[in-house]
C-alpha cells in the first residue's frame, strides 16, 4: 500500500486570515518537554532507559540499573532500583526511596530530591544536589553514602556509618544523628539534638534545640488529564482523506507518505516494517486509531527522506501495546495505559526524544525498553505541530535544550544503547 500525500502545509509565515493568529500548540511547553507521563503510575523495568523527564500523578519505580537522562516527578512516591541512574531532579509528593538501605544500592541522582514524606538514601548511594523533605519526615542516608548539598528535614536526619553531607544538615524538630566515621561539612541544626560519636565529624556549627521548618516539598500540578484530552480530541476530529482509511491489520511491510490516516483499531504483525516516505520535505503522520493500537513484536519504523522538521504522531482512543523488540518512531498518546515490550524502543524524529502519554491510566516499560534514545532532545513533538483555527496542521520551531550525553555516563561506560542508532534511509 502507497498512499498518496493529501495534507498541504501552512506556513507560519504566509499571509493568512487573522483568526490563524490565534492558533496554539498542541502541547504546552511544560508537557512538551515531557518524555513520558502517566494519568496514574509509571513502573519500569531492570535496565530500561528514558531520555528524557517522567512525570506521573501517581508513583514512579525504576528497575534495577534503570536510567531517566532527566527529572522524574510524581504524586505520590519515587522508587529506585539498585544501580539505578537520574541525570537530573527527583520530586514527589510522597516518599523518595533510592535504593536500598541495607545492601549496596550505587543509585545516582545528579540533582536534588525533594518530597512530601521520608527521604531514604541507599548504601553506597550518590545525590549531587540537596535533600528536602516535607515538615513531618526524616532523611535517612545509608552507609558510604554521599549528599553534595544539604540534607534538610522535617524531624530527623540520620547519617549511616561513613555517609557525608557537602553542605548543612537540618532536623526541623528532630535529632541530627552520625553513624561512625561520617561527615557534615556543613552546620549541624536539630531541633532537639545532634548525637556524634568521636570518629565523626562535623565541619560548621552545631546548633541544638533549635526547631527550623523546612520549605514546602510539594510538586505542583503533575495532572495534565485536560490538556492531553483535548490534545486527544483535537487530533481526533483532524478528518483523514478516503484514501487514508487503514484496515484493523497492516500484515505486510507497508509505504505510507505524509497525512492524516485513521482506523478503527490498530494491529501490526510481527516482524515487518512501516517505510514512512518524507519525499524530502516537511512532513507530518498522524495516526488518529478510535481504540486500541497493537505494534507486534520486533516492528520497525523507517524513515524515508524524512526531515528533522516533521513530526509522528500515534493518537489511541484506548490503550497502546509495544510489541518486544519493536522499533517506533514519534509520540504515542493514549486515553488508557501504554505497555511497551522487553528490548523495544521508541525515538523521536531527528534529535528528539520522542514521547509516550497515558492520559488517565498507567504506562509500563519492561526490561531493556528505550524511550528517548542517548543525548536526545526532549520534546515529544519537535517541531511543534499546530492546529489552526481552520482544522489544518502547521509547524512551528521549538528551541530545547539536548539532554547531556554525559549523563548517560556514571564510571560504568554507556548504558548500552550504542549500536541502537536509528535507521533513516537516504
């Protein structure tokens, strides 16, 4: 199947009515720079990546030797596997647990982490910025484990054997405690009192029964149930031409140029491949699916003289499975949950990094799943694609800033997604 382009372009710059001016992208910038969000949880598996940020309204967990290349934010809790990596904040409105507190846990998190309730540091752990808890929480920091900032509490903040604070350590009304042989570079505040044994040391001030209330550890707004739905619908009454109507299987290995295509439901066999064919230009795919999509297992996605200024985009009026070992491209938006196989990965178009957005159900990673590939631009549509006030699609430039590839690195050498480049043909 061929399918002939029926979509014009508008250009932003071309004279047209003044009721265009009004126009407004289909994402914020905020939910934009968003790699993956869940309208509940986000859970994934033992060494899956995501290039960019998470935000979910209920909790995140990270498997074991997981890697998020930006900030991770949830409603409730924030749990990280053993080895496990954040190359920027952690923020939830519950508990943060990195790791575990009674054998090696070896997270990183090159940012502050701040919540609602306990902060628990695991052994061997690192956080490179501060530690903020909310007025009724403690901060607990495993052995060997290391803080660059500060460690403020609402009641305790206990040090394990050999831990080290950079900055000052605060128990709002609690205890500030030191295992043996650790290190507050800092002041030592508590509310009550600071208990040191002799081979520790602190190397400000120690300031006791002296209660200090920690700044408010909230989140904010992480429910974008609103705007994902009326991104959702706006993208449903987009109308596709006859020529564009998919049947409920693609079985074969298939050519589609730049449009707007619609089916009832979504299945892709196994082991075949979607050539999406740019002719060279600025171009856009949106798949507007009135249920479920269904990718099979090991799918690939080609782009075919596809430009970096051209945007994917899966738009499911249910839920959306990613087949194990298959190769997407674009945004996926689903009104109910995202599963996405063991090994199968999904990029965006050019440098970015590509999305996934559960609008009121949870998303699923299974091990080794990629979303986002190394050094990626977060950015789920990038360029952003408008909706005018006519109904016809239009770009616009989005300027973000690339997630650092550095992040990727931890004294352990990449996260093993070289060799994973995209495929794009000439």
């Amino acid at each position: 199947m061929n399918i002939t382009k029926h979509i014009l372009f508008v250009s932003m710059f071309s004279a047209v009515p003044a009721a265009q001016a009004a126009s407004v992208p289909l994402l914020d910038s905020t939910l934009n720079s968003k790699t993956v969000y869940a309208g509940t949880y986000v859970t994934a598996g033992a060494t899956s990546a995501v290039g960019g940020n998470i935000q979910s309204i209920s909790y995140t967990t990270l498997g074991a030797t997981a890697k998020v290349g930006g900030n991770i934010e949830s409603g409730a809790h924030v749990a990280l596997g053993a080895n496990s990596t954040v190359g920027g904040d952690v923020t939830a409105e519950g508990y943060a647990t990195l790791g575990a507190t009674t054998m090696p846990g070896n997270v990183m998190v090159a940012g502050d982490v701040t919540s609602g309730a306990a902060i628990t540091v695991g052994v061997k752990s690192t956080v490179t910025g501060d530690l903020t808890t909310g007025s009724a929480a403690s901060v607990t920091l495993g052995s060997e484990s290391t803080v660059g900032g500060n460690a403020t509490a609402g009641v305790n903040v206990v040090l394990g054997a050999d831990a080290d604070v950079g900055g000052n350590a605060a128990g709002g009304s609690g205890t500030v405690t030191l295992g043996e042989r650790s290190v507050i570079t800092g002041d030592a505040t508590a509310g009550t009192v600071v208990q040191k044994p002799i081979s520790a040391s602190v190397g400000g001030d120690i300031f006791e029964a002296s209660i200090t209330t920690p700044p408010i550890a909230a989140t904010g707004n992480v429910d974008q149930t609103v705007q994902l739905t009326t991104l959702q619908t706006t993208l449903k009454n987009l109308t596709a031409p006859a020529a564009n109507e998919l049947g409920a299987t693609i079985a074969v290995d298939t050519t589609l140029e730049s449009g707007i295509y619609h089916a009832t439901a979504m299945t892709t066999a196994a082991d075949i491949t979607l050539t999406l064919d740019g002719k060279g230009e600025d171009s856009f795919w949106i798949f507007n699916i009135d249920s479920y999509i269904a990718f099979g297992a090991n799918l690939t996605i080609d782009l075919l003289d596809v430009t970096d200024n051209s945007a994917i985009i899966w738009n499911s009026g249910s839920y959306t499975s990613i087949g194990a070992g298959s190769d997407l491209i674009g945004a996926i938006f689903a009104s109910s949950y995202i599963s996405g196989g063991a090994s199968s990965m999904l990029t965006g178009v050019g440098d970015a990094c590509g999305g996934i957005f559960s609008t009121n159900s949870y998303i699923s990673l299974g091990a080794t799943n990629v979303i986002g590939s190394e050094g990626c631009t977060p950015g789920a549509i990038t360029p952003t694609l408008i909706i005018d006030d006519f109904g016809s699609p239009s770009f616009t430039s989005l300027t973000a800033v690339p997630v650092p590839a550095a992040i990727w690195l931890f004294g352990s050498g990449l996260i093993g997604l070289v060799g994973m480049a995209r495929r794009k043909k000439a």
